[in-house]
C-alpha cells in the first residue's frame, strides 16, 4: 500500500511538471510578447485547459497530506514563505486570466499580473527541488534552518533552470497548438531556450561535482541512472531535428521527453528517500488503516476519473487555434 501511495504521487507530480509546466512557460513568454492579437491566440492556446492542469498540484499536496504527513509537515515547515509566494502568482495569473478582458486601458497591469504570477510561480517550484537537492538544514528529523534555511545559490540556480525549461516546453507548445507570426515567434525562441537550458545543466553538474553533493554519490552507487542523460539526448536530437524541417508536432513531445527523463533520474536517485538522507518512504508513510481508507476513495476512484477527465480534455480541445480564436 505504501507503494501504490508513492507511485501515485510520482505520478501527480510528474503530470503537473508536465502540464502546468508548459501552462506557466507560456505565462512567461506572454511577458515577452507584444501585440494584442498573439497575446490573445497565446491564452487562447490554454484558456480550455489550463485551470485542469493545476488540479495535478492539489493532487500531489492531497497526497503527501494523507499518505506522507510527516513529509507534508517538514516541507510546511521549511517552504512556507517560498510556497507562500507560489500560490499567490498561481492565484494572481488565474485572476489576471479573466480580468484581462473586462478593461481596455488597466489592461497592462493585468498581462504584468500574468506573466510576473508564471515566472513567480516556476522560479519557486524550481529553487524548492534545488533546496531538496542540495539538502535542508535538519536536527533530529526536524526542519532547523530558520525562515530563510531553503534559500542557497544552488537553489536559485535551479530556479532560474526550470522558468527556462518550462518556457521551452510552452514554446514547443505553442509551435504545436498555434498558427502565424505566434508559431513563428516560438519556433524562434526554441533555439535559443535549448541552449540555454543546456548551459544550466552542464554548469549544475560542474556544481555537483565542486561541492560533492550526495546525489553524485548515488549516480555512482547506481550507474543504470545513465539510462536517463541517454534518453534526454535523443530526445534533443529529435528536437533539433524538428527544428531544421519546422515540424509542428514533435517539439513539445521532445522537450516533454527530456523532463520525463530528468524527472526519473530525481525520483531514482532519491530513493528510497522522501526527504534525502533524513526520510525514507517507509518512515514517512502513514498508518495502513489511513492509507486503505484513502485508495477506496481517491485511489480507485478520484484518481482514474481525473485521468480520465484529462485525457478527454486534451482530446477534445486538440488541434491548432486559428489567428481570429477568442479567449474560449
């Protein structure tokens, strides 16, 4: 039952990287847009899906809360100004979705609203896994570095990688979902995005092998984790590919390749820990009476219906948006 539990919230997790990822990257490159008509095919290519995609998050945090509590409580503990921030950009884009609409002349405030909530929203996400990577400051199983324990140059650097690697996957997103100057700007902009997430990958390692960090020792420990690098540079060779024959439909799916594989190697060189080096997955589940009263509910139920409904989501509001859509 433990298992299950943890398999489903790899699964969340990876479905709101995923997801919302490409969601929060648009929000991003909507900033660096100009013009009213792309601006409005942009939202357009999110506005029947993007609300959906954020469900995964409540997912992942409805899971730790009754599966893991004590790894819900020390995450509280140690993110709580940094997730504090995150749910404010998630909540002022979702507002500045729709608000943007109802005034001709504030509307400024509400496209800044939307694209500072996005780059707020991912740079967080993006310094959390640094933090969890690098290791949190912990005495006796409990959270001990204070309000500002989570922050750490690494951990910023990590931010910053993945708002450029969310914004690549909005542009593959965009090079598959929109038409004119909107999917030539993005077919553009991928280029440039590829390198620079390939810059902050190769001097992340250079960090990881400075400072010694104990996820290095852990690809050493367990070298089947090369499988992961392998499948991410075919995946940017197909990538690279599309962009030399301006192949509308694989960017997306090669850049979404590329984070399933990073993902992996995460959750891999994690194991067996929630926390690294403090918790394992045994230590921080729940009672088994918990976890059974949760997979009658949410595990058998809940879960399958919500993939479900995504999958007819994404079905039925496939293919491309035309130069004249509306916001929905």
């Amino acid at each position: 039952m433990v298992m299950f539990w943890a398999s489903l919230l790899v699964v969340s997790t990876l479905l709101y990287v995923l997801l919302d990822g490409f969601d929060l990257g648009i929000g991003m490159l909507f900033g660096l847009t100009r013009g009213e008509e792309k601006r409005r095919v942009m939202l357009s290519a999110v506005a029947p899906i993007w609300d959906g995609n954020e469900t995964w998050l409540v997912v992942t945090g409805v899971i730790l809360w009754g599966a893991f509590p004590v790894v819900y409580a020390t995450l509280l503990s140690a993110f709580y100004l940094p997730l504090l921030v995150m749910l404010a950009g998630l909540i002022l884009r979702g507002v500045a979705f729709e608000f943007r609409y109802k005034t001709v002349q504030a509307r400024w405030i509400w496209d800044w609203s939307f694209a500072g909530g996005s780059l707020a929203a991912a740079f967080i996400q993006g310094l959390t896994v640094g933090a969890l990577v690098e290791g949190l400051p912990m005495k006796n199983g409990e959270y001990a570095g204070g309000d500002f324990g989570w922050f750490s140059p690494f951990a910023a650097l990590c931010g910053i990688g993945l708002c450029l690697g969310y914004a690549l996957l909005g542009a593959g997103w965009l090079v598959g979902k929109c038409e004119g100057e909107v999917r030539d700007a993005a077919w553009r902009q991928i280029p440039r995005l590829a390198v620079a997430v390939l810059v902050f990958l190769v001097i992340v390692f250079i960090y990881a092998l400075a400072e010694n960090l104990e996820l290095m020792g852990r690809w050493l420990e367990r070298p089947y984790l090369f499988v992961f690098p392998a499948i991410s540079a075919v995946a940017a060779v197909v990538l690279a590919l599309s962009v030399l024959r301006h192949n509308d439909r694989w960017p997306f799916y090669a850049v979404a390749l590329i984070f399933v594989s990073a993902f992996g190697t995460l959750a891999i060189s994690f194991w067996p820990y929630m926390i690294p080096g403090v918790m394992t997955i045994e230590e921080a589940a729940a009672p088994h009476s918990s976890l059974a009263f949760m997979f009658w509910g949410e595990g058998i139920v809940v879960f399958p219906l919500m993939l479900i409904y995504t999958a007819v989501s994404y079905s039925v509001f496939r293919g491309k948006v035309g130069s004249g859509a509306e916001h929905y």
